[in-house]
C-alpha cells in the first residue's frame, strides 16, 4: 500500500483508493487553534456552539496559515473538532471534581486525592489515559468551546436533574400536606 502526500488517502488492492484517518502534525494543530481563536473573536461563536458558515472561514484561515494544504472542513476539521470537544468535554468534568486540579506548567491533570480519581475512573473509563498526557490546548479550548457545555459549580448532570425533579415533585409536596408536614 502507498500512501499519498496528503496523508489521507490510501491506494489498496486492485489500485482502489481507500480513505484513511489524516495525522495532524503539531504545525496543523497550532493553525487550527489559530483560525478557531479567530473566528470566535470575529463573533462566530453562539451560545451552544458556533453559527453557520464557520467551517469555511476556517478552511480560508488554514489556507492562508498553510500555503498548499489539503486539509478541508469536511472530513478533516469536522473530525478534529469532534475529538477536541469530546476532550474538552472530558477534561472540564474532571477538573469541576474536587480533588482533580490543573498544572499549568505541564498542562496536565493534577490529582489530588487518588479517591475522587479512582471514582472518575467507575464512572468514565476513557478517562484513565488522561491522566498522564499533556493537554497543550486545553487553555485555549476554555476559550473556543468554553459556553458549548454547562460544566463547573451550577452544572447539573442527568441524574442530578431527575433527582431533583423527583424530589422536588408536587406528590411529595401533598403527600407533605397531608401529614401535617407544611
């Protein structure tokens, strides 16, 4: 099997080409970090996510960080995107644990108490490779994805909503009533 120069494409059996997933070199990355700054301080940002049209400002602000590249929105950026958010995603559950802190200097995860950790661990496999890996953009992904989730002190997950709701339920509230509770 050959691989093309663009890195994407793989040429097969019987001189099909087959798609395969792109490596992002770290020039890549820092260009992508880049044109997402960019765009979310030209207003590309909304509450929950970004508006329509942002892919093809990106794809203009990597050509133009990036003579001659052939990354494009679709599949290349769309795909990195929805590996940084699910990360992004990850690492601000973690962090809004206490006993689970951030080192700037290393841009990793600093675990504090080992309990909280091996508890994130039940809950969340994946997280466990998290631990020891360097999470550069992890700053700046605050800044670009920072409003795409509700994450931190008021978040609430699922669980947390439907207890809620079935505590703070209008049976429960007659069922006080009528025991003289109120």
């Amino acid at each position: 099997m050959d691989v093309n120069a663009s890195g994407g494409n793989i040429e097969g059996e019987k001189g099909k080409t087959v798609r395969s997933r792109r490596s992002w070199s770290k020039i890549e990355e820092d260009a992508l970090v880049q044109c997402l700054s960019d765009i979310v301080s030209d207003g590309w940002k909304a509450d929950n996510g970004f508006k329509a049209g942002f892919q093809r400002e990106l794809e203009k602000g990597m050509r133009k960080l990036l003579v001659g590249t052939d990354i494009v929105a679709n599949p290349h950026i769309n795909s990195k995107l929805h590996v940084w958010k699910k990360d992004y995603g990850a690492l601000s559950g973690l962090l809004s644990k206490s006993g689970i802190g951030w080192n700037s200097t290393t841009n990793t995860l600093d675990i504090i108490d080992e309990v909280v950790w091996d508890e994130q661990k039940k809950v969340d496999p994946n997280v466990k490779t998290m631990r020891h890996k360097s999470w550069p953009y992890y700053e700046k992904w605050v800044d670009i994805f920072g409003k795409d989730r509700a994450t931190g002190e008021h978040a609430a997950d699922p669980n947390d909503l439907v207890n809620s709701f079935l505590r703070d339920s209008p049976e429960e509230e007659d069922s006080d009533m009528h025991h003289g509770n109120i």
